[in-house]
C-alpha cells in the first residue's frame, strides 16, 4: 500500500500521542503495529526513534485491552 506524505506525517503524529492505540492506527491506515514501527524508523532521526520506542515499549495505553 502507498501511503501519501500527509498520510506518514499522520501516522508519525498519532504514534507519538500517548493515547492513541496502534489498533487504532490499523484501523484508520490499515498497518498493523510492526508497520508503524518500521515507519517510525524510516522518517524518523535515530536518535528521535530510539527515543520514541523507549517511550511506547510496553505503555499499556498504546495496546487496546
């Protein structure tokens, strides 16, 4: 799937917010968690990805219950 620039630029927004779900994100762009991650490490300065994923690693509010 092409994603679009304002497509990437939402999704890096969306998984920065703490309370927005990776589900979430599958179900608006059809990505699953991995995806994003993959994204994420992409358009992302490694120091601000390594940042970011020390952030959502194991957050509860990032996985739906």
């Amino acid at each position: 799937m092409e994603l679009s620039e304002r497509d990437i630029d939402r999704i890096i927004e969306m998984a920065w917010e703490d309370r927005t779900t990776f589900d979430s994100i599958a179900i608006q762009f059809g990505i699953p968690e991995g995806e994003v991650i993959k994204l994420m490490r992409r358009h992302m300065k490694p120091s601000s990805f390594r940042m970011w994923r020390a952030r959502v690693q194991g957050r509860s509010t990032k996985h739906k219950k």
